[in-house]
C-alpha cells in the first residue's frame, strides 16, 4: 500500500473515530478521543522533515506520544470505567518502543516506523470500543455501570432507584 493510501486511511479512521467518541461518548471516550487528536496534531508539528523521517529517534514524536501516554493514564486514574487503563498501556507500548530505538538507534527505519505508527489502529479500536460499552450501558440504563456503583451502599441505592430487588 503506498504511503499516500495509508495515511489517508489512517486519518479518516483517526476522524472517524473522534467524531463518534464526540458525538456518542460520555466524558472517559470523548477525553481520550481528543487528547489523542491533540498527539497526533502535535506529531505532524514536531516529526522530523521527509529526508530524514525515521533515521533515527524521533525526539518530537516521542514527545507527543509521552504526552498522550500521560493524559491516557490520567483518563485511567480518573474514569469510571476500566477500558481506558487498555489505552494507556498500548500507549506505554509505543514509548517504550521510542526508548529502544534511543537505546539502540539502529533499528531499520522502516520497522521503526511501522511500529509506532501501526498502533494507532489498537488505540482507535480500543476508544470506539469503550464508546459502544457506554453507549449499550446507557440503552440498557444498568444500575451498575460504574465501577463506583460496586461499592456496598452505592449498590443498593441504584437498584432502588430503578426498581430492581
């Protein structure tokens, strides 16, 4: 697949994704959706010229992935459910593969590339997921769909509140 395709379809998976998390998301997937729009704004900012994209560490996109690293497991800490915590942790994957090429600078540009790049799809993934997960929760209009809702007087309240014994 040429460059040009591949980009093109990775931004309209990253569109598609970020207007559904809008559109029909509750605050986790619509937060992650846009600190994820905001990393992959920064990349295009901060990524090396063509001649030399992928010849070594990627400093500026290291950085904006350190950053979307960081503001997933903020969304993780604060969510009040558990798909985020898969997002932050595919998101440590992707710096940890920053720091090995700092480590080792030598590795072929090309897997380099693919494997900070080809794990945006997981990401995109895991937001649209979590997004049918709040949106069946919602239609369901279940008693226990926060993790919150699992502490003993909490519990009993929801069921009350929606009529369940």
């Amino acid at each position: 697949m040429s460059p040009m395709i591949r980009s093109a379809v990775a931004l309209a998976v990253l569109l598609l994704t970020f207007a559904y998390a809008l559109v029909r998301g509750g605050r986790p997937e619509r937060q992650a959706a846009g600190i994820f729009a905001a990393a992959v704004v920064l990349t295009w900012l901060l990524i090396s010229p063509l001649g030399r994209r992928f010849q070594g560490p990627e400093w500026g996109v290291g950085v904006a992935d350190t950053l979307m690293f960081a503001g997933f497991v903020w969304v993780a800490l604060t969510a009040d459910r558990y798909w985020p915590t898969s997002l932050a942790a595919i998101a440590g994957v992707v710096v940890l593969l920053h720091i090995g090429t700092i480590v080792n600078p030598f590795t072929l540009p090309t897997r380099y590339k693919d494997a900070t790049q080809l794990w945006s799809y997981p990401e995109c993934l895991t937001i649209v997921l979590g997004t049918l997960r709040h949106r069946a929760r919602i239609n369901r209009a279940s008693p226990e769909h926060r993790i919150g809702s699992l502490l003993p007087g909490k519990r009993s309240r929801d069921r009350r509140a929606t009529g369940q014994s």
